[in-house]
C-alpha cells in the first residue's frame, strides 16, 4: 500500500516538473517583457547602453547649448514647439543667423552650426574666405581617411580567429557598430567634400540649393530634427515665395530599400522597434512639419520619463527611454535626462536581470529578495506571481525531499532516488532541502551497512546480539525488500533468545526456592543452539555441584530412554524421583513409562 | 500321692516340653525355609543391569528387597509395576509383579524369582513375604 503512494508520488512529482518548466519559461517572457535591457542586453543597440551608463559630464553646459539652439530655432520658425503661444510673430532671421555662429563652439554641436552657416553663406552669395577654409577641410579629410582606414582594419580583424581557442574576438554586435562608425566617417567625409565643392565659384545656384536641401534632409535623418528645422527656415526665409520644393536629387521620392540605394545616403540603425526612416517628404513645408511633430514627441515622451521617474514606474521609464534614444537621438529631451535617473532605471533593468538569473538558477532566496527590493521603490510592480513562485517551489521540493524518505524508509531505492533528484532540481539552493537529502543519503548508507551488519549476524546465528539489536534491525527486517530468507533466519534467532531469556528467568527462580533438580531439567530442555550458551553453561555448572545424584539419574534416564530402553530409563527416573520428590516431570514420566511397561 | 504328684508334673513338663520341641522345630522350619527361599538361583546383579552391563535374558535371578511404592496396576487389578529396594542397595528397580495370595503393600519385604525379557523389565515369576 505503502509502496503505491510512493509511486504515485513520484508520478505526480514528474507531472508537477513539465508545469514547473512552464512556469519559469512564462515568467521569464514577463521579465524580457519588462526590460528588454534587463534579459537580452546584447541584442540593444549600443548606443542605448552606452547611453545609460554615460557619464553624467556637463549637462549643465549641454543645457546651455540646447538653449541657444532653441533660441536660434524660435528666432526662424513662428510656430516652433519650443515657442510660447502668442499672437505677435518675434521671429527675426538675422538674429538666429547671429546666435548660429555661437553655436559651433559647443562640443554637442559637431560642427553642423558652422556648415549650416557655410550653406546660407553660399545661397546668400556672402564670401567666405574659400582658401582657408579648404585648407581645413582637406585636414579634416585626411583625418577622416586615416579613421575610416583604422575603422576598417578594426572591422577586417574582428573576422580573425584567436590563435589559441581559434574563435573570434568579436561578436556581431561590435562588428555592427564598427561599420556603423565607419558610415558616420564617411558620410561627415561626404560632408566635406560637398562643402569643398560650394567654395567654388563655379558651383551653381542650382547646385548650392540642391546641396542645402540634400543637408537638410540628411539632418533630418540624423535625427537632428532642431538643425534641420533651423536650416529649414533659413532655407525658407532666403527663397521667399521661391523654390520650396525639395529635389529629387536631394531626396529621391519612393527611394529603395535600405542598403540598396547610394553609397553616400546616410544611413540610420535598424535596430529596435520604432521607426527611424524618413517618410515621403516632397516640400520644405511637408519637411517642417514632420520635423516639428518629432520634436513635439519628444518633449512629450520626456515629460512621461520624467513622471515615470517620480512615480518610480522604472520598467516604463526605460521602455520608452530606449523608443527615444531610437527616434530622438540627438534631442536636447533625451540628452539632458540627468546621470542620477538614467542609473535609476538601468539599475531597476539590472535587478530584473537579476530575477531573471535567480529564477534561472532556482535561488528563490535571491528572488524574493530582489522583489522586496523592486516592490520597495515601485508598490505596484506587479510582482506577487514571482513572490508566490518563489514561495511555492522550496515547499514542493521539501515535500519531495520527505517522499523520498518515505521511499527510502520502505526499501525502494529507485524511487527514493528519483524523487529526491526531482527535489535537489526543484530547489538547488535550498538549505532545508540539501539537508534533507543529506540526511536521507546517510541514513539510506547506514541502512547499507546495516544490512550488511545485519546479514552478519545472521550467519553466525548470534541470537543474542540480534535480540539486543532488534530496535535497529526491526524496520529493516520489516521492509518488504527484504530478503524472505533472511527475514527468517533472524525471526529465528530472536525467537531462541526468547526462549532463553524465559528459561534463565525460571531457572534462577527456581534456584532461589532450592528446587536444583527442576532447575537443571528447565535448562536442559533448551534447544541446541542455547544450550551451550554462556549463560545456561554457567547455570549448570553451578546447579550441578548442588545435586549431582540427581543429575547422573537423569542423564541415565534420558540416555536410556533414546536409547529406546524405557525399563532401564523408569528405573533412572526413580532413582531420580528419590532426589527430587516432588518433580512433575520425572513423575509425568515414570507414570508414561510405567505405563507402556504393563501394557506389554 | 506325692510322688503322683511328682509323677503329673513330669508327665505335664515332659508333654510342655514335647510341644515346645515341637513349635520349636515348626518355627525353624518355617523360618528356614522362608530364608532359604529360592536358594538355587543366584542374585540379581542390580548395577549391571543398571549401568547395562548385560544380564542373560530370561534368565532367572532372585531377587530380595523393599517394596517402595506401588507405581501402577493393571485393569484387572493382578499386576502391579512396584518400586522395589534391593537389600544392600542404594538403588530402585521397577519390577512388574502379579499378586498371588498374599497381599502386596508398601514397605514389605518379598523375596522374588525374576527374570529380565526382552525388552529388559524385571518380571518377577513367584515370590514370597519375608
């Protein structure tokens, strides 16, 4: 009956291990869910993590810079997103003209103010000192020659195997963004190069408009939405009621696919979910707008990060802090989120992974730890199915730890190690559990040994020491995998202890009453084997000093009697009956023999 | 008549004396020839049957001692298996008997013909109060 629980049991456990699979694999899909930085961090862009961790640096003057940038934006653009809403148009052209000149001397600003200017110069048919400035730019080429030249040596090596495991050094995310530094190289090089070619005077209106517009769109695709706003309305203020469309050339309407189209189209990374690509834009206007609605965006989305923050909402911080660092990279939104709530959120991302790692290694310790940590700082993390998850399943693996006792105590040792398997995978960490199977180990060797203890005794027939032993031998004997044989045998043994113990009992009762003679017949009554035990030896020695007539007649008797000699054994019986009188069994044999005698 | 006097009490001492003689001679008799009861057979040799020495089977002994006990009776109340003390041993033998005349009773002494069968019990054929 017993051994059909234990069976059942560990039906049960191999059923409970396949919705055990499922449940971590379900809440492992939650985890990735809520932090994709968290579970799968190679698999981001770098830039996003990059971003993350990156030093907190001079926000303070990066803040500077946006705010000219925006001051420059409102002088062009009246409806500019980062203009206050009022009736009276303050734009003035020539003072955001001015304002750009400042720009360039901000790191932030790559340089694109200056080009910027460089472009309006050339529309406006302003002159610039062209010697010089081709000077720079050839510098400025070579410099990006011998970068693009070290790039591309960096990407050939990442194909090399390392000589002593024969892998590669690099993975193909690095070997991606390398390439993607290289076509950054390249189109700042293109950059040049079209500067280069406007410093010619015998480059066209045509031409230098076409390279403006062809500028603005690659801003555009850049995601420096506030430049290419700006040199929108440069663009517009100096063609008034002039071209605004954009040109073909410039920005190829239904242009193909990424990858198949012109070496020197910037490109953008595809990674991630939001889109990057620039829609069907066919106007200046059609351009401004678009650009403004991604501004808009993203001052909203900073707005929504910045409350997430405060309500300690971290997993959706993140969500939508990696959409912005794919759809407004070069936003003064996203760059000026301070060093203290970027750590915030990667921090929360880094105790997901966490989670996702403990689930992985079944450390439900850890689990709940992390989760009382997360629920500390975000009440409605939505936590509790991990809480529970984590509270369920050292339960379970106790349980089967304490089946596989059971297995263990009814000597079926296939189970037991089964089932004690199924509780070490449960709950690897668990202290409890690995002293339960501790425990279950040693006790299931001594039972080993205790067999084998048991299986010695036996064989040399030591009745005694399996009497004094029997606590320990009873489960054992009483198992069912036990050995019939041997169960016997032992039953056996303990029997004749019994038996002795009685008869040494009576004995030395009867000897305190002086009764030798019928002490010496109770000891000589026990079975072979006991009868040459110590213990009765000693006895008889002592009780045959004291009626050694007796004794001789009795032992006549009894001789004589296997001898089959019942005459001569009656008169041995009443010779003994003259020493002890009164003896019941002398007597019930003189009357049994006697009797036979006068049949005959 | 003195001397007839003299004459009935010698006539009267010689007839007491006669008769005395007589009981005298009677009573010898009888107490010779109880002791010299069986007197052709020999002994029964107690300790070897005992300590199986070897008797010659159906051969008869006599044997003289105690009575010790009446163990059993047979059904028709004739034989009796009795403990017998043989005189001049320490020992008791068992001995099947069959009452003749004379009563058997505990503590008699019987003078006895006996022989050992086959299967070695004392028989005893005849026997006589002592």
């Amino acid at each position: 009956m017993e051994r059909l629980r234990i069976a059942e049991e560990t039906a049960k456990a191999e059923r409970d291990e396949i919705d055990f699979q499922k449940q971590v694999a379900t809440i492992q899909k939650k985890l990735a869910e809520a932090s994709a930085t968290s579970i799968i961090p190679e698999s981001l862009p770098t830039d996003f993590r990059s971003f993350l961790s990156a030093n907190a640096g001079d926000i303070e003057k990066s803040a500077e810079y946006y705010a000219e940038l925006k001051t420059v934006l409102n002088d062009l653009v009246p409806n500019s997103p980062y203009k206050a809403r009022t009736t009276s148009d303050s734009s003035s052209p020539l003072r955001a003209s001015e304002k750009l000149a400042k720009l360039s001397s901000y790191p932030e600003d790559n340089d694109i103010s200056r080009i910027i200017s460089g472009h309006i110069s050339s529309l406006t048919g302003g002159r610039v000192d062209d010697q010089r400035r081709q000077l720079e730019i050839n510098k400025e080429l070579q410099r990006l020659a011998a970068e693009r030249k070290r790039l591309e040596w960096n990407l050939k090596m990442s194909y090399s195997p390392n000589l002593v495991d024969g892998r590669t050094s690099s993975t193909e995310d690095e070997r991606n963004f390398i390439r993607q530094q290289i076509e950054d190289v390249k189109a700042e090089a293109q950059r040049y190069e079209d500067e280069k070619k406007s410093l010619s005077h015998l480059i066209t209106t045509e031409t230098r408009k076409l390279q403006f517009q062809q500028f603005i769109v690659e801003l555009a695709l850049q995601q420096r939405y506030i430049h290419a706003l700006i040199s929108c309305g440069f663009y517009r203020s100096s063609f008034k009621g002039g071209d605004l469309n954009l040109n073909k050339d410039s920005y190829p309407s239904g242009r193909p696919a990424q990858g198949t189209g012109n070496e020197n189209t910037p490109s953008v990374p595809s990674t991630g979910g939001a889109p990057t690509q620039l829609p069907v834009i066919s106007t200046i206007t059609g351009m401004e707008a678009f650009l403004q609605s991604r501004i808009r965006d993203a001052i909203q989305e900073r707005e929504s990060i910045d409350n997430m923050l405060r309500e300690n909402q971290l997993g959706a911080a993140e969500s939508l802090l990696r959409k912005m660092v794919l759809t407004a990279k070069y936003q003064p939104e996203l760059q000026t989120i301070p060093f203290q709530s970027r750590q915030s959120i990667l921090q929360s991302g880094r105790k997901l992974r966490q989670i996702s790692d403990a689930v992985n290694a079944k450390d439900y310790d850890e689990i709940l730890k992390l989760v009382d940590s997360i629920e500390a700082n975000e009440p409605f993390a939505g936590m509790a199915d991990l809480k529970s998850f984590a509270n369920e399943h050292p339960r379970k693996a106790l349980h089967w730890a304490r089946q596989a006792e059971l297995a263990m105590k009814a000597g079926d040792k296939k189970t037991m190690s089964s089932l004690m398997d199924i509780a070490i995978r449960r709950a690897p960490l668990n202290q409890e559990v690995a002293q339960k199977i501790q425990s279950i180990q040693e006790n299931a060797q001594i039972n080993n040994e205790l067999l084998e203890e048991l299986k010695r005794i036996v064989s040399a027939g030591d009745y005694r020491i399996s009497f004094e032993r029997m606590n320990e031998f009873a489960p054992l004997v009483q198992s069912s995998n036990t050995d019939p044989k041997l169960k016997d045998a032992y039953e056996q043994l303990i029997e004749s202890e019994k038996a002795l113990r009685v008869a040494i009992e009576k004995t030395d009762s009867l000897e305190n009453k002086g009764l030798m003679p019928e002490a010496w017949i109770e000891l000589n009554a026990l079975p072979q084997p006991i009868t040459n035990d110590a213990r009765v030896l000693e006895r008889k020695n002592r009780i045959s000093a004291e009626c050694p007539k007796f004794i001789k007649a009795y032992h006549k008797a009894i001789n004589y009697e296997h001898e089959n000699q019942p005459a001569k054994a009656l008169a041995w019986y009443l010779n003994a009956l003259v020493e002890s009188p009164s003896n019941n069994a002398i007597t019930s044999k003189v009357n049994l023999l006697g009797g036979g005698i006068l049949k005959k | 008549m003195a001397r007839a006097k003299k004459f009935q009490l010698g006539k009267n001492y010689i007839f007491l004396t006669v008769i005395g003689l007589i009981s005298l001679g009677g009573f010898s008799f009888l107490h010779l020839g109880s002791s010299q009861k069986f007197p052709q057979l020999s002994e029964f040799p107690v300790e070897n049957y005992l300590e199986k020495n070897g008797i010659i089977e159906r051969e008869d002994f006599r044997l003289e001692g105690k009575v010790e006990n009446i163990l059993l009776r047979s059904d028709n109340s004739n034989t009796f298996l009795v403990s017998i003390k043989p005189t001049n041993f320490n020992y008791l033998l068992p001995v099947i008997l069959t009452s003749q005349k004379k009563s058997i009773q505990r503590e008699q002494i019987l003078v006895m013909k006996v022989h050992a069968d086959s299967s070695e019990v004392i028989k005893c054929d005849d026997y006589d109060l002592k």
